[in-house]
C-alpha cells in the first residue's frame, strides 16, 4: 500500500484521492509513522461485514420453544408456589 509524508499528500491530494476512490488506498504518514488510511467511502473495512445470520445452521431452537416451562412461568406469575 503506498505511504505518503504529509507534505506530499498536500502536494499531491488531489490525484491521491482520485486514486482511493478508485480502490488504491493509501496512507498519510508523519516523520515516517503512519498517521492515517485513506480509502472509498463505500469501502467495508475487514471484519465489518453484515453479520446478520452469520450463525446459520450453529444453533437449532426447539419446536416447543416458546411453550417450554409454561406452567412454572404461569405458577409465578400467578403468585403459586411450584
């Protein structure tokens, strides 16, 4: 990935962002440390992915889930000892 000092990214940010937003992300540095990574807007970072059913086919729930221990629920909601 390409690293660019401060004062070239200045220099340069124009045609640096073009390229980013094309899918060339970079990376801005100061005194050589990298300071922070530029990349598109739309772009998913690793590991942000949608995780919705990402346990699919992990876990079963019972057919009598919700009637499981309906007696002892309905027995303290009613206020009887079990």
């Amino acid at each position: 990935m390409l690293a660019v000092n401060i004062h070239e990214a200045k220099t340069h940010l124009s045609r640096l962002v073009e390229d980013a937003a094309h899918g060339k992300p970079f990376i801005i540095a100061k005194a050589g440390k990298p300071m922070v990574k530029v990349i598109p807007f739309s772009a998913v970072e690793q590991g942000a992915e949608r995780r919705l059913g990402f346990m699919s086919g992990e876990i079963s729930v019972p057919d009598d889930f919700d009637r499981m221990d309906s007696t002892s629920i309905t027995a303290l909601f009613e206020g009887k000892e079990q």
